[in-house]
C-alpha cells in the first residue's frame, strides 16, 4: 500500500444554519413573485384585461408557494419522488380549476405564472449555492 499524502489544512466555510440558505431563497422567491404579480396586475389592468393580470398573478403565487410546500413535505419525512408527483398533481389541478374559474383563455397564464416562479425559484437556489461557495 502507498503511503497517503498528507491533507493540507483547508478553511472550508460552512453556514452557521444548514436550514438558512434554503428558507432564503424561498423568500428571496416568494418577495419576487410577489413584486412581480403586482406588476402584472397593475399592467394588465391598465390595458383593459384585469382577469388575465390576475390569473398570471395566481400563477406567481401558486408557484412560489410551491417550495415551502417542498419543504414541508419533505420535513415529515415523505420521500422527494412522491412529493415531486404531488406538488405537480397539485399545481396541475389548481391550474385547471382557474380554468373553470377565470376562463380557458386565461388557465394557460396561470401555468406561465407558476413556471416563472419556478425559473425564480431556480435562480434564487443557484445564488444561495454560489453565495455558500
């Protein structure tokens, strides 16, 4: 056997609190979508189409509700894959329901507003993980 090269000593940063970096992009998503669906509502009631502002508006907060609701699934221990199908079973229904609610029209900018909370919340988890680096 070859004897082992010794292990520089590395200062390797570590986070205080494991649990902080992922409640801060979750709110870094929630603070976002949120300035964002106001945006849309105040924009699409200015050119006349208040229902489609708010259904892009639902779609945002839909969307950024949807990693807290990752999060507490996974704290009581339910496994990632099911969660995964539930979250998206979830956020499926909801859309359709606005479907029946605010118009068939209008069910395809809830799902756009649910997948840009999603391109937040992405981008939001990629800060945190280069920010810890």
């Amino acid at each position: 056997m070859a004897p082992q090269a010794p292990v520089p000593d590395v200062a390797v940063a570590v986070p205080l609190d494991v649990a902080a970096a992922p409640r801060h992009a979750l709110n870094v998503t929630a603070a976002t979508c949120t300035g964002i669906a106001l945006v849309a509502l105040v924009v699409a009631g200015a050119l006349g189409l208040p229902l489609s502002g708010v259904a892009l508006a639902l779609g945002l907060i839909l969307g950024a509700g949807n990693g807290f609701l990752a999060v507490r699934l996974l704290g009581i221990g339910v496994a990632f894959a099911a969660t995964s199908i539930l979250r998206l079973v979830i956020l499926t229904m909801l859309a359709i329901l606005s479907g029946f609610v605010l118009g068939w029209e209008r069910a395809i900018l809830v799902a756009a507003g649910i997948a840009v909370a999603q391109l937040v919340l992405s981008a939001a988890s990629l800060r945190e993980v280069l920010r810890a680096r």
